[in-house]
C-alpha cells in the first residue's frame, strides 16, 4: 500500500456498505481521499462477524471516520 495511507482503521460492523457511502458523502471520492480493503465474506460464516478496513490520506478524515464508526 502506498505511503499515502496513512491511517488505518478496521471496524466491525455488518453493513459495510452504509459505511462506504458516508465516506463518500463526508470524506470524499473513493481511492483519492479514503480506500477500503477487501471484505472476507466466510468471516461472517465463520464467527458472525464483519470486519472491514478502512484507509485515509488525511488526520482529520480519519478521526471523523473513528468518532462516527468506531
């Protein structure tokens, strides 16, 4: 991953997808501003749980993403 990542942050919430349009409405565009790394769909069958990854340029990104998600 580049070092333009510099903050990282994984969660565990099961509607993913929630999460990746408040980033798009909040932080910014998709692989410009914030990414995410790829989801285990047999980690929900496993343990019934989602865990997702999520990666910002920015301090203050990332900070808002932690207070709103995490």
């Amino acid at each position: 991953m580049s070092p333009d990542w510099q903050y990282k942050i994984t969660i565990e919430y099961a509607k993913w997808w929630e999460v990746e349009d408040w980033c798009k409405i909040c932080i910014g565009e998709f692989d410009q501003d914030w990414y995410k790394l790829g989801i285990d769909p047999a980690e929900w069958v496993i343990d019934g749980k989602t865990r997702t990854t999520w990666l910002f340029k920015k301090h203050e990104h990332a900070i808002m993403f932690k207070l709103r998600w995490a």
